[in-house]
C-alpha cells in the first residue's frame, strides 16, 4: 500500500480581508496536493459579519473567531493548533501561484529529510491577480536572512512543524511589522537547513489596504517600523558594515531587473525614465 503524503497544514490570519479572502480559500482549495488542513483564524473581523459570512461557505476549512490579538499572535495560535507534519502561512490577500504549488513544496522535504525549510519564489501581483511586469529579485544568499528581514515571503516556505514546535520557535508576538523577517532570521541562526524550489509558490497581492503600505504613508507606523528594526539589530548584534553592504547589493539587484523590465517594454526611453526617478528619490533623500 502507498503511504499516505504528509499532511500541510496552512494557516491564514484574518482581519477585515473579505475582499480577497475568498480568492485564497479557493486557491487553496484548487491545490492538487492531497492532504491539506487549512486554518483560518478570524482576528476580531469588525466587517459586519463579512468574513464569517464567506468562511461559512468554505465546510473544508477549519476556522474560528475570536477577539482582535494581532496578526504574530495569531499565527502563533495557528501554528501550535495545526497537525500536520509541515506548516506554512499564507496570508488572507494573497493567493498561491498555481495548483502544485503546495505539492512541490511537500515534496521537496519528503523526498530531502535533510532539510528543515523549503523555499520557492514569490510571484508578485497586481490588486486584481496580473502579475506586475517587472518581478523583485529574490536570489539571495541565505545568511542574509540576518540583514534582508523579509527577503523570503512567508507564502512561499514550508517548515516542518515539530520542529518549530520543539525549539519553541515562533513568532515574536512584541512585534508589530517585522516579525516573519524575524522568525526567518532566527531559524538561520538556529541553524536550521534552507532548501530552494526553483519556481514560484506564493502570490503576493500589492493593494492599497496593505499593512505594509499603510505603515510606509503613516509617519508614526514608519518611524515604529524603524525603531522595531534597530531593535532586532541590536538584538542579534548584527554588522553595521555588512548591513549596508547587504543593502547596496539589494538596491543594485532591484535596479538591474527595473531597467531590464523597463529596457524590455520602453526601450532606451525606458530605461532612462526609471534613470531619472532613482535620481530624483536619492536627490530627495539627501
């Protein structure tokens, strides 16, 4: 007889996202993978009833409400709720790319015990699902998990779950925004062993009610999100050289796929419009 395929556990928080939810349970519910439990956790909704309304019409995914605690929290309930051997997170406005997404992941770690964590790429997209033209690099080197927080999309990673559970490493639940580049980086210094998927998994909605965005407009959020940062890195006693060195490699990889996507549609007038913007944003900056 045929063993039976592990089971994936996803986990979604969710709050006030009725909009693009059902887009996600029905990706998930589209995943060719057979053995899936997805958890949705309703974080305090205050939609008049929208998001209990369309989990109710979802019988296959196990969902509960409950007060507002906040999205770490959350995470850290769904985790250490979920049963099966590998557990990811994925967000209630994002999607996955296809229906073998889940399944290449699962079986990268079944087939590679070596591993502790699979990674694929993240496909970036439009508020309506089209993907943007010019995708952002994602080809790092793993041991700049440490100063890129965040350069690994949770919708696009698969851990095993007992794992996290036994070394009690989850969320940090005193953090507001950068807490999934957090637990990335804690699990590279805990040593745990990074595998790559050349394909994308995740699809990573960019819309105007984004958290993140949100944050970036509101001066309050930015200076939080910055003081959270300085905070990690005196945390882990990260270098400042290395830091900076990360970013200009960053920054020079996003620039090189902006003027390749720009040279590939525009041409020459192109590349010099996105020329002119980073000159414009550096000069505004100084």
């Amino acid at each position: 007889m045929k063993p039976k395929s592990p089971l994936v556990s996803i986990v979604t928080p969710t709050y006030n996202s009725a909009r693009y939810l059902d887009d996600l349970l029905r990706s998930v519910e589209a995943q060719d993978y057979p053995r899936i439990e997805h958890i949705v956790i309703d974080d305090g909704s205050s939609d008049d009833g929208a998001t209990v309304a369309l989990l109710r019409r979802h019988p296959r995914v196990t969902w509960w409400s409950r007060d507002n605690r906040g999205q770490y929290a959350t995470l850290n309930e769904g985790f250490r709720a979920a049963t099966g051997e590998f557990v990811t997170t994925i967000s209630a406005d994002d999607t996955y790319a296809d229906a073998g997404a889940v399944g290449a992941m699962a079986r990268f770690l079944t087939e590679h015990s070596q591993y502790d964590v699979v990674q694929g790429y993240t496909q970036h997209i439009d508020e309506n699902g089209k993907p943007l033209a010019v995708q952002p690099y994602e080809s790092y080197p793993y041991w700049m998990l440490q100063y890129k927080l965040g350069f690994i999309l949770h919708c696009s990673l698969l851990v095993r779950r007992a794992k996290l559970i036994q070394d009690d490493l989850l969320f940090d639940e005193s953090l507001r925004y950068a807490g999934d580049g957090d637990w990335m980086a804690r699990m590279y210094l805990k040593k745990y062993r990074f595998g790559r998927i050349e394909r994308c998994v995740g699809a990573y909605r960019h819309h105007g009610g984004q958290v993140s965005l949100i944050a970036t407009r509101d001066q309050s959020a930015s200076a939080y999100k910055r003081q959270e940062r300085a905070r990690i890195d005196q945390k882990y006693g990260r270098s400042n050289i290395l830091r900076r060195l990360v970013a200009v490699y960053d920054t020079l990889q996003q620039r090189r796929l902006k003027a390749l996507g720009a040279w590939r549609a525009r041409g020459l007038a192109g590349v010099w419009r996105v020329s002119y913007d980073w000159f414009l944003r550096e000069r505004d900056d100084e």
